[in-house]
C-alpha cells in the first residue's frame, strides 16, 4: 500500500493552479509601493513616504466570523473578501491611519479553487477601492481540522499615519458631539446571535417583505469601507475621536477611546434602526440591551467632535450624500 499527499487530503496541484488564476487578480491591487510580486517568501513593500514628516505605521489583524458560515450556505464567496478588508481599513482608519496593504489568511478542508478565486477577486476589489495593494497571502488546506466544504479567513493591514495626527481619543472633552455614520447591514459581527434568531424560521432563500431581498442577501451585505468619508473630515475638521462600530456595539467600542472620567449619552432613538435588526429582534425575542452590545443597530462608524464644529461636519457629510447624524454627546 502506498499513501501520497493527495491521498490524506492536500493538493499541491490545486495550490498550484489556484495562484496561476489569481496572480492578475492580485497584481491589479499594486501600488507604487509594492517591490515584489506574488508566490515569494515574504513581499516587499517602499517605506519611504513622501511628504510625511514622522510616518507611524499601523496595523491591525481581523476575521469575518460566523459571515462565513452564511456564505457557505448562499454559495457566494467573493462578499466576504470585500468585508475582510473593508473591516481592517476601518479598524486602521479610525487611528488616523490610510492602508498600504494587506495580506491574507485563507485556510479550507479541501481547497476550491473557484471559490477561494471568488474571495480573492473580493479582496481584489476592495483593496482597488480603498487604494491599497493586496501583497500577500497564504492559502491552507487542512483536512481533519475543517471538514471539506469549510474555510476560514483572516486578515491583516499596515497603514501610516503622521505622529502628530494620530488620533487616540486623548483630546475628548466633555460637552464633545457624537456623530454617527450609517452601516450597511451587520457588517461583520453579531452571526451568531443573527442566525440563531433568523435561521431557526427563515431559509437564507426566503425573501421578506419588510427587507426588500432575502434572508440571505440582507446577511451578506457588505461590511463598508468609510475611508473615502473620513479621509476629508481630517483635513477639514477637529476629529477628537473615531470608533469603528462591531462587537461590544456603539457604547462598548466608543468607551474605548474616551479619556478617564468620561463616559457616552447616547440618543438611541436620533436614528432609525435598519429592518434587518427589527426582524432580528422580534423572531427570537433579544432583550433590547443585547442587541445594544451585540450590533451596530445601524450606526458603522462613529465621531466625536467639538460641540462647534458638530454641525459643520454633519452638513459636510450630507452634501457628499452621507447621511451624518448626531447621535449624543460626552458627560
């Protein structure tokens, strides 16, 4: 009896062949900065930034949960590979960061070349989208540890930010205005709860009225970038403070960044709640203050400004049609 890689579960093969349908893929992201290109050891990328006086780099590493599970069901791959991305922007974004690139970690029971194709043309497009290049990655096959439809992702980003503009919550004062920033859905947090309230009623293919597509699409909805937002509120305006909304909610993630001493009013009722969280809610009956600390019930990304600016800033976002809203303040 002989016994060959293949034979216990792993493909060199189909590695092979899956880097050969995503080398163009990836070389679309590159920016002038990457030195290398894909299926080395390590990839390189310029750190001279021009036109910065103290660049700092920032990072930051993340996975899109039990969204998976949700894709694997629908069949569709390529959305979350955009909401990997997105995600680590805005965790990078929120420091006072832009992203330089990123890398990824795509590991599977047996490795699909056409869906994990799909999730690197996802974060293909997203890195195109938010300016940064897709560098690297590595891609696993793990039968035993994953059964052979599963896979996992995780992600990691480098930004830059200057030293003197790095935004760490230091300046919040009292009497400070929250603003928030509309989410698209979940985002990437909160499955769990969602799907044991949602698919325990609803198949990923029932279409409800009160969402306008169905179950599943509503649970897919991408996880939004809100670099293209933010980047002109810092050159124009005293941002104080910013908090990218996923789990522990808005009060949980924004306490984060508060100075000792200071703590969040927040207007719950200043916005109205997507459909998506109502139905949630209702079908299995989540106490209110779970879904406070579960979800972003609509609000992705929040600000805190100088009380005089507040205004300035929501009128600057709703003429870039980014409906802005204040949402509280800080006591």
């Amino acid at each position: 009896m002989t016994l060959t890689y293949a034979d216990a579960g792993v493909n060199i093969s189909e590695g092979d062949r899956f880097v050969g349908r995503i080398r163009k893929t990836v070389r679309s992201t590159f920016t002038r900065g990457v030195l290398s290109d894909i299926g080395g050891f390590g990839a390189f990328f310029d750190a001279r930034f021009r036109g910065m006086r103290s660049p700092v780099l920032v990072s930051s590493v993340d996975g899109v949960g039990t969204k998976l599970m949700v894709a694997q069901m629908m069949r569709r791959y390529d959305t979350v590979g955009q909401d990997l991305v997105n995600h680590c922007v805005n965790d990078i974004l929120v420091c006072g960061a832009r992203p330089l690139y990123f890398m990824d970690y795509y590991a599977a029971g047996a490795l699909s070349v056409e869906n994990a194709a799909s999730v690197v043309e996802g974060f293909a497009r997203a890195c195109r989208e938010n300016g940064c290049a897709l560098i690297g990655g590595e891609t696993a096959e793990m039968p035993g540890l994953y059964e052979p439809h599963e896979f996992d992702l995780a992600g990691m980003i480098v930004g830059v930010a200057e030293k003197h503009r790095i935004i760490d919550g230091r300046r919040i004062r009292k009497g400070d205005v929250l603003i928030g920033l509309p989410s698209t859905g979940l985002h990437t947090n909160g499955y769990s709860l969602a799907r044991a309230s949602l698919l325990a009623k609803y198949s990923v293919d029932d279409r409800v009225d009160e969402l306008g597509t169905t179950v599943g699409e509503a649970l897919l909805a991408v996880h939004r970038s809100y670099l293209r937002v933010v980047l002109p509120l810092l050159a124009r305006f005293d941002i104080r403070g910013l908090s990218h909304i996923t789990g522990g909610g808005l009060v949980g993630n924004t306490n984060r960044i508060l100075p000792r001493g200071r703590s969040l009013r927040v207007r719950w009722d200043a916005w109205e709640r997507p459909p998506l969280f109502a139905l949630i809610q209702r079908t299995a009956g989540v106490p209110e203050e779970d879904m406070r600390r579960t979800f972003n019930l609509g609000i992705g990304l929040a600000m805190i400004v100088p009380a005089a600016q507040a205004d300035a800033v929501v009128s600057f976002c709703r003429r870039r049609k980014e409906p802005a809203v204040v949402i509280g303040d800080v006591a």
